[in-house]
C-alpha cells in the first residue's frame, strides 16, 4: 500500500515517502489532502497522480481521502474550505476508485483501510477471471 500526503508543510518527508512507496508495486494507494487546504487539494491532481501514473503502482487502486473533515461541522471555522462536491468531482475525473471522509479519529482510520483492502480485493478477484 502507498500512502502519499498532499500537505505541503512536509513536502521533503512527502516526496521521500512517495518515492520510496512508488519503487514497489502497489495494489492500493491512498492518497490524502486536507479539507482546509486548497494548495493540497490541487497537489493530488498536480503532484501526486502523476507521480502515481509514472510508478509501478500505476494500476493500483487509488483512494483519495479527505482529511480534517471534521472542520466542515465547526460554525467558527473561518478559512475557506474544499467542498466536498469538489473532491467528488475530483474522483469521478481521475478515476479515483473511492473518496473517503476522516475525521480524525480511529474509527474512520479504520474505515479507509477497509474500504481499501475491499477494493484491492475486488479487483484482484475480477482480474482472476
């Protein structure tokens, strides 16, 4: 599995982590930017896909999760967040199998990991056919 983040307040960690995670072949990769940042938002498209596309994880099943998505509850939160319209509609056009929610608690950590491994799953057994 790869895991790539989209924040850019640790783009050399991130670009590591993602050159490291792509040099194997992946069957899922999660890819994760934050709800209150539209500079990673825009990363998954920019940066991140690309670099997926170009890797040996280029036919994984790719997963794009939203995270802090706990902010689109707070009343008081004033940054402008992205919709999540928009990271549906990124999804539908990057062919991003799924788009999940993480609200910063373990329950839905767990949730995206088994969405994942269904996915993987899934096509593993359709590819056996």
């Amino acid at each position: 599995m790869g895991l790539f983040n989209a924040n850019d307040h640790s783009y050399e960690h991130d670009v590591d982590l993602g050159a490291n995670s792509l040099n194997t072949k992946c069957n899922v990769v999660l890819i994760c930017a934050s709800v209150d940042n539209h500079k990673s938002f825009k990363n998954v498209r920019d940066k991140w896909l690309r670099r997926v596309s170009k890797s040996n994880s280029r036919d994984a099943v790719k997963i794009l999760v939203m995270t802090n998505a706990q902010l689109y509850d707070r009343q008081d939160y004033r940054r402008p967040l992205v919709s999540e319209e928009e990271y549906q509609q990124m999804a539908r056009d990057l062919d991003i199998e799924s788009c999940e929610y993480h609200f910063n608690d373990r329950q839905d950590a767990l949730n995206v990991f088994e969405k994942a491994f269904t996915l993987a799953a899934n096509r593993s057994r359709s590819n056996e056919l």
